[in-house]
C-alpha cells in the first residue's frame, strides 16, 4: 500500500468502525432502560475488546517495530514504553483540563466552566472515542491491512454497547430518544478524523511506526483505567463487570488470531 492508500484505509476503517456506535445509539429507540448491571457489564465488555486490542494490535506490533528498527528488543522495549506513557500521560493532560462529565463519578476538568450538561456529556464522550479512531488510522501503518482491519472490526463492536449505553444514560436524564440518539452518533464522528490524523501520522514515516503504534495503546490504556473500570466498579458489580471484561479480551484476542 503507497501513503495514499494507508491513509484512506484508516480513514474508511475507522468511519466503519464508528457505525458501532451509531448502531448502539439507536438501541435507544428500542431500549429504553438498562438496569446499572447490565449497563455495567455492557461498558466492561467494551472495555475487554479495547483492552485485547491495545496488546495484539497496538503494542505488540510497536514492539516488533521497535526491535527491528533501533538494533535490538532492549531498545524496542523503551521506545514503546516511551510512547505508551507518552500516549496516557497526553489523555491524562486533556482529562485535567478540559470539563467533562462522568455518567456515576461526575464532573471533571476545570470545575468553574459554565458549560451546559449535554456539551459536559458529549466533550466525555468525544475524549474517550477520538483514540479509539486513532488506533485504527495507525494500525493501517506500513500497509498492515489485516492488523488495521482487526482493529476496526474489534472497536466497531466494542462501540455498540458503548453508543447503548451513553443513549440510555442521557435518556435516563431528560433527553429525549431521538436527542439521545443523535448525541450518541454525533460522538462517533470523530473517529474517522482519529483514523486520519494516525494514518497521516504514519503513512510516509515507517520510523515513527513504532512510537506511533504505543501512543494509541497508551492513550486506550488511560480511557480504561481512568474512565471505565471505575464506572462500572462503582455499584457494587465489580465481579459482573471483571468476568464481562474478560469475555470481551477472548472476544478480541480470537478476532486477532483469526484475521491476523
């Protein structure tokens, strides 16, 4: 694949993959209520999908670049710890300051922002999708189409629950089902633009491959870490939530196998 094709492929892919969310999100039309369980194991699901793809898709690729191209599996090891850290400590920044509104945790970011509720919820929502797009657009990186396509086809069926699950919440706070709906798919449309600027990133600058494969791990590692784990850990369904998590890391794990 020459730069050009990287480039539309991430992009193509990574808009496939945020249909998932679309689809979850006129869930809503249909499903009007989930119970905090089943919302919960619904988001540990997604978060084991990204967790897989993070590792077989992400970070072990980074590793073998890294390897390859600085001389040595020491080397290649601190390049992709550098980036991943890079990567979470990036999405850790923007969670400081930009505002933004948990679903159970609340608010954070710059508390004395005078944002409406519904920008709070979509800026959350936009935080957590844009690495999503991201990891797709890098994955396509050297015209590895089968590691890219793993990767949107794992993201697009994490993004289901997930665009599920944010239309309820914001229908369980006055929306109405068609507003819901449409801030659920609103929030998918960035990442196609994820998916161009990381197939921009690595399209003509196989060197920065590596670097660019464990900013995207790091910065999917953060979202789970900091935002869904404890969401779904906070009413007393840790162990749904743990196996539901598990569930979605064998989903993926026998996705990559199977398309890699």
């Amino acid at each position: 694949m020459d730069s050009s094709q990287i480039v539309w492929a991430g992009v193509i892919a990574s808009g496939c993959a945020s249909l998932g969310t679309a689809a979850g999100s006129l869930g809503v039309f249909l499903i009007r209520q989930l119970s905090r369980r089943l919302e919960d194991a619904l988001l540990s699901l997604a978060a084991g999908i990204m967790l897989a793809a993070t590792f077989f898709s992400l970070l072990l690729p980074s590793l073998e670049y890294s390897s390859t191209l600085y001389g040595g599996e020491m080397a290649g090891g601190m390049v992709a710890a550098t980036g991943l850290l890079t990567g979470a400590f990036l999405l850790f920044f923007i969670h400081q300051t930009v505002p933004h509104e948990h679903f159970v945790t609340g608010r954070e970011g710059a508390s004395k922002t005078k944002l409406a509720r519904i920008w709070l919820f979509v800026l959350a929502i936009t935080l957590h999708n844009f690495p999503e797009g991201l990891a797709v657009g890098v994955g396509f990186g050297g015209g590895e189409m089968a590691n890219g396509l793993s990767l949107a086809l794992g993201i697009g069926l994490q993004n289901i629950p997930e665009g599920l699950a944010v239309s309820v919440a914001l229908l369980s706070v006055g929306f109405t089902p068609a507003r819901a709906s449409l801030i659920g798919i609103g929030s998918g449309v960035v990442e196609p633009l994820g998916g161009l600027v990381g197939a921009v990133a690595v399209s003509g600058a196989e060197a920065f491959m590596p670097w660019a494969l464990a900013f995207a791990a790091g910065a999917m590692l953060f979202i789970i870490s900091d935002e869904i784990i404890p969401e779904t850990h906070q009413n007393g369904n840790q162990n749904i939530a743990t196996f539901s998590l598990l569930i979605g890391f064998v989903v993926m794990m026998l996705l990559d196998v199977l398309l890699g």
